[in-house]
C-alpha cells in the first residue's frame, strides 16, 4: 500500500518528514502514515505538472487515450483490493465500494474515448479571402481538490478529462482518504501515465490549496467540498483569474405524487438516501409526499429504514457503515435533535450506537421523522448522514415551491406516472440534476453538477471535456 506523494514521477514524503495518521472509521484503528506536505511540496508538484505539459499535449488524442484506457482496465483489475482499502479508510459497505471503483473506471473510460472526439471547426467568413478557424486546446496546468464521501470517483472524474484534453494534473486528496487517491497513482503510472502527467499531494488543505490558488502556473481547478469552502476559493481564484469547477453542497428534495408506484418511490429513496450512511451531496435530504398516498410510502419507507443493518463495512450484509469522523456523528445527531425538539415525530428511532465491542460509536442508527416543518436544521441544511425527514403536500405547486425553496440546486427527485406532469415538474426545479422516477441518476456519460449555491461547471460526458480546454479562433487572411 503506496502512503508516499507521486510529485514528477517520485514518490516522496514531506520536506520535514512530517506525516499525519489514517484510521479505520469503524474501529479506530490507526491504518496509516502519509506525507504532511506543504506549500514547497505543492510548488513542486505545480512545476513538474508545468514540465510535463508540453509533451503531454502534443501527443496525439489516440496516444493520451491509450494509457487512460488502460488505466480503467488496471483498476478494474484491481476492484476488490482497491475496493477493500476503499472501505478500510472510508468505511462503506465493501459492495459500495466496490461498486464505486467500477463508477470510478468508467470516468476514465469514457474519457478516454471523447479524447479522439475533441474537434475544432471552420465558419463561413465574411469575405472570400479570409477563413475563421476554431481552435480548441488544452487549459494547461490543472488542479483537483477532491472529498473523502468518494475517494476514487472523485477523482476519476476531474482526472479522466483533464487528461484526455491534454492537460496535466495536481490532485489533493481529503486528508481523510488519501489511500484511495495514492493507489490510484501507482496504476496510472503502472497504465503509461508520463511522469509529472499526474501528481498527489497529501498534507493540511488550506495550506495545500493556497499554494494552487495563488499560483500562476495553475490554469484550472475543480473542487468538490462544501459551499463555505467553495467560496473562500472563489475569492482566491480572483487574484489570477483562475478557471474553477465547483460541485458544492446539496440539499436534495425527494417528492412523492399521488400517482407515483409507491413500491418504486420506496425502493428508490432508500437507494438514495442511505447508501454511504447518508454521505453523499446528492443524497435526499427532505421527502414530500403528496397527501393521497402519504400513509401508505411512510409505513413501507418505515418498515425498510427500520430494517437496515448497521455495522462495519467488511462485514457481510451491513448495509449502513460508520459515518467518517466525530464531528459528522455530532452534526447528524444535532439534526436529529433539533428536528424532535421543533415538534417531529420520529417514525423510526435512531441515534449514535456501537454495534458491538471493539468498535467506534461513530455508528448511527437510521431514523425517520415525520412533521417536517420549514424551522428545522434539517429542512434548511445538508446532514450528511442517514437521518430522513418527511412532510405531506396537497398540490403539485405546492411541492415545487417546497422543493426549491433552498439555496442549494444540486440534485432533486420526483416520482410520478403522468407524463405531463414530469415534464412540468422537471422544468420547475431549480437544480442541476433531477431524477424523474430514478434515484440513481449519475453516470459518467451525463453533465453533473448543480446550481444556486451548489456551484457550477459540469462533470460527465462531453461536457466534462469543455471544462478543460479552452477555445482559440484563428482569422485566417490574405486567400487570395
């Protein structure tokens, strides 16, 4: 198991040789030791990206391709062991995790193949001795800041692009969940990745990111990481006007209409909601469900939360892990509390458990609260975690104005059968992805990302490449 940083195609540890601990959410127990690097090492990392760059994008689009292409076949490969170290460091359930390798492949696959589909174009000029040719180029030098929810897939998702562009790449992964990050890099160099192509840097993030924001040698960067922070980068950005991505928080509603297949509405809000015990930004965090079918999907959603099984994530058939770290238990369990104290009824208890000796308390039980009402934590704020909120609503107006009725616009869900009505209701949303009748609408072929206060810029398909090049006309005279 690499713990070093890949700078230039070196794996190295901090200048002072300070690291800092990795432990097993679901025990404690100290895993590993990784480089605390800083600024200098960042700086390093940003000139080897600089040094490999012009030979990276001069390749041709089938030369890039081949190494991502074997990149995803490597991990692949790889998927149960990656996937074990996945939730040794994270603690999912080892069937999400390895469920998440394959999501996290398919990003570089698909990347892969748009590389050969980046294209210019020629337009009609105005005169007969003059052409206008579009260019479209690589940014340049990039840089990724990703989450530790999904410590493979977030990166895959900024790295696969960027380098199918023809850029080259910094990425700092959550200190959280490095490992997942650093045995990425020992495949893409395993892959054909060139050195400096790719280079991770482990330490304290403000200082790590600081020396990406404020330096000019970086051309783009894409975050995944809370509104707050999104903010403070945005400012940083200002000083040399740098490219930014930015998936920030979510709020997702979850509307239920009288006509819905209830048995779906069920099955796909517990997909949803409660896989990676709640961890995930696009994660229901409110359910609306309309007045006609309100008491039938609150006692199947009931009887499915109730039935859920919490534990480690290597055990077999857990399907709630721990959560990540004190502080995530103790902002899950304030949402829960706040939610009963402003006059919520909890359907299905929950709360902080061990579920047997020898493990954290960072364990939560999945709860279910009925009464939703426009005061709580939990109707205003992401919770991160597998607490549940439902309200009733008469009309379709009524669970619009509910639904977007936030700051945040990242992900949204409705479940109907009319198909006038899905349309209508898809148009009103105001979020960046919505899952009409489909709780799972991720894939990599598909633009990700979010509006309002959840950000912008877009992972997914064609329109992740558009992120990393730029676009260059050429007034082409004198044809004559």
């Amino acid at each position: 198991m690499q713990t070093r940083n890949l700078v230039g195609g070196r794996w190295i540890g901090a200048d002072d040789g300070a690291e800092f601990e990795i432990d097993n959410p679901a025990t404690g127990e100290v895993i590993a030791r990784v480089p605390s690097c800083g600024a200098s090492e960042t700086r390093r990392a940003i000139e080897a990206a600089a040094a490999a760059l012009p030979e990276w994008r001069a390749l041709t689009a089938y030369e890039r391709a081949a190494p991502l292409k074997r990149l995803a076949e490597l991990m692949l490969r790889d998927r149960d062991r990656l996937a074990r170290l996945m939730t040794l460091e994270q603690g999912k359930p080892l069937a999400e995790s390895a469920g998440e390798i394959a999501y996290a492949a398919s990003f570089i696959e698909w990347a892969a193949a748009e590389a050969v589909r980046v294209c210019g174009e020629t337009i009609p000029a105005s005169r007969a001795d003059k052409r206008i040719v579009v260019l479209r180029q690589p940014v340049g030098v990039t840089a990724a800041i990703t989450p530790w929810n999904f410590p493979s897939a977030m990166v895959t998702r900024k790295l696969g692009p960027a380098l199918a562009c023809g850029c080259t790449m910094v990425v700092k992964p959550a200190e959280q969940t490095p490992l997942s990050a650093l045995a990425l890099g020992e495949l893409a160099a395993e892959a054909g990745v060139r050195a400096g192509v790719l280079n991770i840097v482990t330490g304290e993030p403000g200082v790590i990111a600081g020396e990406i924001m404020t330096n000019p040698v970086v051309r783009k960067v894409s975050f995944t990481g809370s509104t707050e922070v999104g903010k403070i980068l945005m400012k940083q950005a200002a000083h040399h006007v740098v490219r930014l991505s930015l998936e920030l928080g979510g709020h997702a509603p979850f509307i239920v209409f009288d006509d819905a297949d209830v048995h779906a509405a069920v099955a796909g809000a517990m997909a949803s909601k409660f896989r990676n015990a709640g961890q995930t930004c696009i994660c229901p965090n409110r359910v609306l469900v309309q007045r006609g079918v309100y008491g039938e999907f609150v006692r199947r959603l009931a009887a499915a939360v109730a039935a859920l099984r919490v534990g480690p994530g290597d055990e077999e058939g857990v399907q709630v892990g721990p959560l990540i770290d004190e502080p995530g238990v103790r902002k899950v369990e304030e949402h829960l509390g706040d939610a009963m104290a402003r006059g919520g009824r909890a359907r299905v208890e929950g709360g902080r458990v061990r579920p047997r000796p020898g493990l954290t308390d960072r364990f939560f039980k999945p709860a279910l609260v009925e009464g939703l009402s426009d005061d709580m934590l939990m109707n205003r704020q992401e919770t991160f975690g597998p607490v549940l909120g439902v309200r009733e609503f008469t009309d379709e107006r009524e669970a619009i104005e509910l639904a977007n009725d936030s700051r945040y616009g990242l992900a949204s869900y409705f479940y109907t059968r009319d198909a006038a009505r899905l349309l209508r209701v898809a148009e009103a949303l105001e979020y960046g992805i919505v899952g009409a009748n489909d709780a799972t609408p991720s894939t990599a072929q598909a633009p990700f990302g979010g509006v309002k206060e959840s950000g912008f810029g877009r992972e997914g398909g064609t329109y992740a490449m558009e992120e990393y090049l730029e676009t260059k006309y050429v007034a082409w005279g004198g044809l004559t």
